[in-house]
C-alpha cells in the first residue's frame, strides 16, 4: 500500500496484494534465482525449499527488530544454504512474519560472479554512454568556443557591425548576445565620437575664422568710420547746391558695410547680454511696422497667431530683435512675387516658449537645410552668409535652439526660449 499525493497532500492510496501461495513465491524464484519461503508465527506457511519449517524465537534478538538475520549454513533441500531472513511488518508495527531468501553454498560464487559481470555490463554501458554524451556536449562546446573566440578576434573599430551568430539559449549564447549588445553600444558611442571630432574640427575652423574676422572687422571699421566722416561733412558743404545723391549713395554703401562689419563683431567676439523682461509679441509687432512696406509693395499678407498675448520672457531683448529681423527678413526676401507670412508665438508645456516664422515661398533646397546656419554659407549673390549664422549664436546663448523646415510650399524656422531663464540666474 503506498500513497497516492497531488501537490504535497495525500489525495488517495494504492494497494496491490497477492496471496501466499505456491505462484507467488515460484515468481520470486524467478526473479531473484533464490529458494524462498514465508513464515508466519515462526512457522513456514509456504516455501519452495524443503527443511527449516520452523524458527527458533532464541534466533531474534530484538522480537520487533527490523534487522535480518543471517544464517551461514541453513540445511535445506538437503544441502547447506546461506539463508537471509527479514521481518515483516503489519500496519500496527508489529512482526507479523518472516521472509527467508537463500543461495546454495555451492551457487555463491557464480551467483556473486554473475551479479558482478551484470554490473560491471551496466558500468559499462553508463561509461560508453557518458563518452558518447561527452564526445557530443565537448563538440559542441568546442564549437561555440571556436564562434565566439572568433568573432571576439576579429573585432575591430571599423567593423562594428561583426556580430557573434550564435543561436542557443545556454551561457554560451549568453556570452554571444552580451558581445553582440556591446558592439551595438559601441557602434553608438563611435558614431557619438565621430560627431563630437567633426564638431571640435568645426569649433576649431569657427575660432580661427573669428580671430581673423574680428581682426579684419577692427581695422575695415577705423578707415570706414573716417570715410563716413568724411563723407558727412563734404555733404553738409553741398546743401546749398542740393546736388548730395550721389554722396548719400556714399553715405548708404558705407553704412552698409558698417552693418556688415558689427555682424561680424558680434559673429567674432559676442557682447554682454541685457538681460531683461520682454514681451516677445511686442517685438515681433515692432519688427513687421518696420517691415510694413516691403510688405505692402510686395502683396505679402501677414498671418499672426499668439497664445496667449502676453508672452513675458527673460531675454535680451535687442539680441533678439535681431535674430527676429534676420528670419522675417529672409522670409520676405523669399517671396518676392508676394505671398503668405505666417507668425505665431506659443506656450509649451515643457515651459518652453515657441516661435514659428514660415512663409509661402519657394523652398529651401534640402541639400542645403544642414548648411543654412553655417558662417558665409548663402545662396544669395549679395548675401555675406553671417545672418542665420548669428541667430543660431543668439538663440543658443539664451539656451534655446532653432530648427528649420522646409519643401516646395512653405518654409518654417521655430525658434525654442526657455521660460525660466531668471531662475537660472544665468547672465552672459
């Protein structure tokens, strides 16, 4: 009888009996190859040997002792056997009777040799088994090792795409996709290392294109300054005569160096910023009066959205008038048989404060989007290619960034301030 459990918990029990009759103990002869027999209050009920009907209690020690017993000369079936007898236990834990299994003296050492051979056959067969398991898990492994001693070997910084292909779900895979995530990693942080060279080569290019251009700025700026001096006075002399045209052509072309000659100052070696707070809607309104001719001759119609009106923010505010000026201007130049130019000044809620400048003109070739806010890069004939690359300066020194979309419909600058500059505490 032995339990039947489900989940830690007896849920039933199994009982398998047979009688004690002659079948029974020939079927143990059978299987074990030993006279047998069955005793019940020292008396034998059934045995397939002859002799020894009874047993001697004086032969028990203990008489509800689970150890066996052994006799080394039993006479049975007339001859001398070595006779083991084992209890058998009720449910009560009481001997209820015996159990004898014996081997002719004669039969021993087959017996032990047979059982000896029987063993060493299956040590065998588990050795040669455990060899085959063995021969086959080393191949393998062997494999893997070679995959991945391979792919870790043939790793090189300018093949960061080599991966390990090794498909298997033990440690070895393990160690193939681990190596596999670490090349992406460091595919990533080359690409990042490549950006930053070609940035620190473009800052080094900006530096020294400053330094020249500053020097050149200073010393174009003492002799334009006295031949605008010059010019000024030889106009007051001509008032009388009202012949000063061309001198105020004079006048203008200087003036427009000079405008020139301070974006680059201020591209070369920026100023102090002001800071102060302003309503960016009311600078973006004072820049369209000043522009309201060109507009008007131009048929450009003007589209402005705020939200909400006020927008107060912590800026310079003349810097940014500049940048404004800079972008609205390049709009307007980009639609010179008239159009649409769309404004519109938002809170975001990541307290960020957003400008949009798009207008309807012909686009933005989109080979040169990454190049428009490069120093002296333009597509125009009389452009000096410093305008954007101020405003980019500018807005990157209030700590915000400009972005610029663009196709054959509409081109679109949007222009990111931080809200918070103040409690920043942040004056440069």
């Amino acid at each position: 009888m032995a339990p039947i459990i489900v989940e830690q918990e007896i849920v039933g029990l199994i009982m398998i009996g047979s009688l004690f009759s002659r079948d029974f103990v020939d079927h143990i002869k059978q299987l074990t190859g030993m006279e047998n027999g069955i005793y019940q209050n020292n008396q034998k009920l059934i045995s397939t040997y002859q002799g020894l009907d009874a047993l001697d209690p004086s032969m028990f020690s203990q008489p509800n002792s689970e150890e066996a017993l052994f006799i080394p000369n039993a006479l049975l079936n007339n001859e001398n056997y070595s006779l083991v007898i084992k209890p058998i236990f009720s449910k009560d834990g009481n001997v209820w009777g015996y159990l004898g299994m014996g081997l002719p003296k004669k039969e021993e050492k087959h017996y032990f040799r047979y059982s000896i051979n029987q063993m060493l056959f299956m040590i065998g067969i588990g050795v040669f088994i455990a060899l085959i398991i063995y021969a086959f898990l080393a191949g393998n492994i062997n494999n893997s090792l070679k995959t991945i001693i391979s792919g870790i070997n043939g790793f090189s910084f300018n093949n960061l795409n080599a991966q390990i292909k090794l498909k298997r779900s033990d440690e070895f895979g393990t160690i193939a996709e681990s190596f596999n995530d670490l090349l992406q990693k460091l595919n990533i942080y080359n690409e990042k290392i490549k950006k930053l060279q070609e940035d620190l080569i473009k800052s080094t290019q900006l530096a020294t294109t400053g330094q020249i251009a500053a020097g050149l700025a200073h010393e174009i700026r003492n002799p334009l300054s006295s031949m605008k001096m010059m010019a000024q006075i030889v106009k007051s002399r001509q008032l009388k005569n009202e012949k000063t045209k061309e001198i105020d052509i004079i006048l203008r072309e200087i003036e427009s160096i000079n405008n020139v000659v301070i974006e680059l100052l201020e591209f070369a070696k920026p100023s102090t910023l002001q800071f102060a707070e302003h309503n960016i809607n009311s600078i973006l309104e004072e820049i369209l009066n000043l522009f309201s001719h060109n507009l008007q001759h131009q048929h450009i119609t003007v589209e402005t959205n705020s939200k909400p009106n006020n927008i107060l923010i912590y800026l310079d505010g003349e810097k940014i008038r500049i940048c404004l000026l800079n972008v609205i201007l390049n709009a307007i130049q980009a639609m010179p048989d008239g159009g649409i130019l769309s404004i519109s000044t938002v809170k975001s809620n990541n307290q960020e404060a957003l400008i949009n400048i798009c207008d309807s003109g012909k686009g933005i070739d989109k080979d040169h989007l990454e190049d428009i806010f490069e120093p002296f890069f333009t597509t125009k004939r009389e452009g000096t290619g410093l305008g954007l690359a101020l405003v980019k300066v500018i807005i990157e020194r209030h700590y915000g960034r400009i972005n610029v979309t663009s196709d054959s419909r509409q081109t679109c600058f949007t222009i990111h301030i931080p809200l918070n500059l103040r409690n920043r505490g942040i004056f440069i």
